[in-house]
C-alpha cells in the first residue's frame, strides 16, 4: 500500500500543478480535464483510506 498511497500523491500533486498552468494560460478546456482528473484521484484516495491533505 505504501507505493500505491506514494503514487496517489503524485499524481494529484502534478495534476494540481497542471491545472495551476492551464487556468494561468486560459485554457480552459484542459482546466477542466484537470479538474475532473483532480477530483478522481481525490475519490481514489479516499476509497483507500489515504489522507490527502498537506
């Protein structure tokens, strides 16, 4: 578990970032492929018990 609960945290971490740039350049269309991805990997997160916050 704790390899997948690593990689987890990765991945938001870049998605969070890469939706940072996106919504600074205006586009807003991979702003919200962004967003969605954000949102089921926070879901993803939470079915497996892993605590998300900072």
């Amino acid at each position: 578990m704790g390899e997948f609960m690593a990689e987890i945290k990765v991945r938001i971490n870049e998605t969070y970032r890469s939706l940072q740039t996106a919504q600074a350049a205006g586009d807003d269309h991979l702003a919200d492929t962004q967003a969605a991805e954000l949102e089921d990997l926070y879901r993803m997160a939470a079915r497996n018990g892993i605590d998300t916050r900072p």
